[in-house]
C-alpha cells in the first residue's frame, strides 16, 4: 500500500495510490517525487486516477468539487516512505527476475548439452 491523502480544507480522504504506481512509467513518478510527493499537478493526476478507477470515495469527493467548481482547491500527499519502499521492492523483484532467467538459461544450455552426448 501506498498511502496517499486528498486534504480540502479541514476534510481529508484517504486513498491507496498503489494501482497509479503499477501503471505509472519512470517519467511520471520521476515528475511525482521532483513535485515533493505533493505539488499539486502530479499528486492530483494519482488521485484522480485513483478516484476514477478504484475509489469511489475519490471520486465521490471529485465530483463535488467538480459541481462547486472548486475542482482546483484541494492537497494532495502521497507517502515518501512508501513510494520509496514500493520502489525498493519493485528494483529488487526485477534483479531477481532477471536473475532466475539467467539461471534458466544457463540451465537449458547445460541440458541441451547433455541431450546431444
């Protein structure tokens, strides 16, 4: 989980940005971490996706700001620690993958070796 938090004024709501991290590319979490995790821009794309995909107290929140054309007047924080651990992990199941296809690949060259003695 990744924690994210929507703040209007005293309200705040609370979101799980990990499905935008899943399907972000380097670029766009580079422009959320160059933000500080909070500028607006970058921070309210990961909680309008959010609230368009999988929250419908995002989107619930969205909508009247929306009707009170207030679409603009809220904060957005996404965790640091969390982005940064989430990352951490992804770096590291990458390395892990790459390393278990290297040692499949050695595998079936000593195999096919073996198979044509």
């Amino acid at each position: 989980m990744i924690r994210g938090e929507l703040t209007i004024g005293e309200l705040s709501c609370r979101f799980d940005a990990e499905p935008w991290f899943e399907q972000a590319d380097f670029d766009e979490i580079n422009e959320l971490s160059l933000g500080g995790w909070g500028r607006s821009s970058p921070a309210a794309h990961v909680a309008a996706f959010i609230g368009a995909n999988d929250d419908c107290d995002l989107a619930t929140v969205f909508a009247a700001l929306t009707r009170s054309g207030k679409a603009t007047c809220f904060e957005c924080r996404i965790s640091r620690v969390d982005a940064d651990e989430w990352l951490v992990a992804r770096e590291r199941q990458a390395a892990l993958l790459e390393c278990i296809s290297e040692n499949t690949s050695r595998q079936r060259e000593v195999f096919s070796g073996q198979a044509y003695r």
